[in-house]
C-alpha cells in the first residue's frame, strides 16, 4: 500500500465566535468561550489544499446582514488581517494556487470563501449539498445561501464514503456523519506526525467522554458514532486530533505563519 506523506501544513486563523459551552456540547457549561474557526493549507506534492475555508468577508462588517438573525448568538470578531485571502497571501500563495477545497460540512463558519476557488476541485460527502439547501426548519439558519449558491456551477464531487484524496494514503477524507449529514474529516500524514482534523465532529474536548454530540447536530446517534471512529482511529494509527473548534488545541498546536511538519 502506497505510504506517501503530505509536505507541510498550516492552520489559519480566522474570526473568533463567543457562545456558551452548552451550545457546543452537550453537557457543556452556561458560560461563554471564545471558538476559532480556522481553515487548514496543507502542501502535497501533488497540488494545495485547502480544508475549511472559514467565515465570509462580509461577516466581519454586518455579521446581520450576511448572516441573518442568528447572527446575533454568535458575538463574531473577525479583524480585516484575519481575512482568509490574507492570510492565504501573507504564506506566499496566490488564491488561485489551491487545487483542492476540500469541505468538512455547509455550516455558516466553513463557507466564507467558498466562492473564491472558482478553478479548484471540491470534495465534499454525499448529502451535504443537498441538504444545505433544504435543512431541516430549525437548523436552516445555521446554513447561508449566500455561501452556497455562488458555488453551483463549480467542481464539485460528492463522495460516498471514505476516500484517499491522492492515493497515497496522505491524505484520508473520513465520513463522521451526525453532525450534519456529509459531514467529514480529514486524517493528514505529515513527514514527522499524523493529524485528524474533526472539523465539527467535535466541538470540544470533553465529547471524547460523554460521546454525546451538540444541540445543532441533525443526527445524536451517528454523532456519537462518529465520535466512537475518531477515538478508534486516533488510536490505530497513533495521530493527534485537532477539533477545529475548541480553544484548548488551537493553543496548543502551532499555527500560521508556523508551519507543522
Ligand atoms: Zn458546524
């Protein structure tokens, strides 16, 4: 079995959103934290690429207008340098450099800058797509048409499952579905460590106990499922996980302009 390895990568910082715990787990606390919501380059020799691609530029001036009402629950702070295009430019690379915009699931805080990769291939799992554009009632503010539809005509391939992005087992897209529908993650073999990076399968550290998902999932069950593969896989194959969201590893893995090897 091919045992290739991805260059580099680097985490993005992007806004931060402050909402209470208990919106983030279940079981979580009353009192308010402060989430990133970075998106992930990783250099392959194969091309860029990019997972998640984090809060919409016009978020950080009218978080209302873009956004919508449910806005207002999520006390957004997004400075201008944290922009997702800048952040991409301050490493070096021009937009049009990412190959792959690979989408962990269709919520407000990942599709900022979907519309920016005009020329770039998209992966995402079977459903989301679907499903972003008809959520269930109550769950159909967390999920922007204005990210969405810009991106109809683009590249786009719905997978059915797992799927090894360049066939060399460096990069591994996983289906953890529960929170959304498609939602998925990313296992990322770098040349001195392995990385899961959750996206939201996780929100925060304390998921891996409970095995209990979020208020916004649309599925409890395969949450927890999901949160079952991440520990298994964890495991298995020795690897950090990184969940996109909780404060505690954004602090403690190195983010850009640092990369991680
Ligand atoms: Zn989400």
């Amino acid at each position: 079995m091919p045992n290739g390895t991805a260059t580099k990568m680097w985490a993005l910082p992007n806004a931060t959103l402050t909402v209470p715990q208990s919106l983030l787990a279940h079981g979580g606390a009353d009192e308010l934290v402060e989430i990133p919501c970075p998106a992930y380059l990783i250099e392959h020799p194969k091309g860029l690429v990019l997972f998640d691609t984090g809060c919409h530029p016009a978020a950080a001036d009218d978080p209302v207008g873009h956004w919508g009402p449910f806005a207002e629950a999520l006390q957004i702070n997004y400075p201008k340098e944290l922009l997702l295009d800048r952040q991409i430019q301050a490493l070096g690379y021009k937009m049009d450099d990412i190959k792959y915009v690979i989408v962990s699931h269709l919520h407000l805080d990942h599709t900022g800058y979907l519309h920016a990769f005009p020329n770039a291939k998209f992966l995402i799992m079977e459903n989301e797509l679907r499903y972003a554009y008809w959520p269930d009632t109550h769950l159909r503010d967390v999920f922007v048409f204005k990210d969405i539809v810009p991106t109809r005509n683009f590249d786009w391939l719905e997978l059915q499952g797992d799927f090894d992005v360049f066939g060399d087992s460096s990069l591994h897209l996983l289906k953890t579905p529960g929170h959304t529908p498609g939602e998925s993650s990313l296992y990322v073999h770098l040349p001195n460590r392995s990385i899961l990076l959750v996206g939201d399968t996780l929100h925060l550290r304390m998921q891996f106990d409970t095995l209990a998902g979020m208020p916004l999932d649309t599925d409890p069950a395969q949450s927890s499922l999901s949160i079952q593969r991440i520990k298994a896989l964890r495991d298995l194959h020795e690897a950090s996980v990184w969940i996109s969201h909780d404060p505690e590893d954004w602090v403690e893995f190195p983010h850009a302009p640092a990369p991680i090897e």
